[in-house]
C-alpha cells in the first residue's frame, strides 16, 4: 500500500511520541505535504488529536490545509469528545 506521506512515518500519537511526531509533521507541511495517512498508527491518546490540530494549524499559518486520512477511530471518537472533530478535514 503506498502511503500517502511517505515524510510521516508514525506508529503511534500518545504523549510519549508526541515531541518527535510534531517534528515529523512540521517537517512534512514545510515540504508542502498537504495529505496525513494515518493508517499506521497503532496507538493514540488525547495527545494525539492535540497533534492533529497543531500541525493543521501550522499548515493554515502556511496557507494550506491539511486533509487526514485512515484516521483511527479513538481519535475520532477523542476529537468529537472533546468538540474539535469539524477542525480535522478526514476522508
């Protein structure tokens, strides 16, 4: 399967990768990467949807927007929880 964003490598979005995870997307936004595929992640916490919303909103500062797909359903479900599901773009 060819991965959307071959620039994010990501098995995991929890608060203990969530450092380097930014880093990862920052870097993929400032080479114009505007799709996330997430369908390598295997875990995800609260932590995780916070990364969702910095990177998008590091990509609008940059005049983009990113689209997330093969999102996994506890972040989701995490994002409608907490209200800030209609902030993630998703397929």
């Amino acid at each position: 399967m060819a991965e959307a964003n071959p620039m994010l490598s990501l098995d995991a979005l929890t608060f203990q990768t969530a450092h380097a995870a930014l880093d990862q997307g920052v870097q993929a936004i400032a080479a114009g990467e505007t799709v996330f595929d997430l369908g390598g992640v295997k875990a995800a916490d609260s932590s995780g949807v916070a990364l969702l919303l910095a990177w998008q909103r590091r990509a609008q500062a940059a005049g983009q927007r990113l689209t997330f797909v093969n999102v996994p359903d506890n972040v989701h479900k995490l994002a409608a929880l907490y209200g800030v599901d209609t902030l993630l773009s998703h397929h």
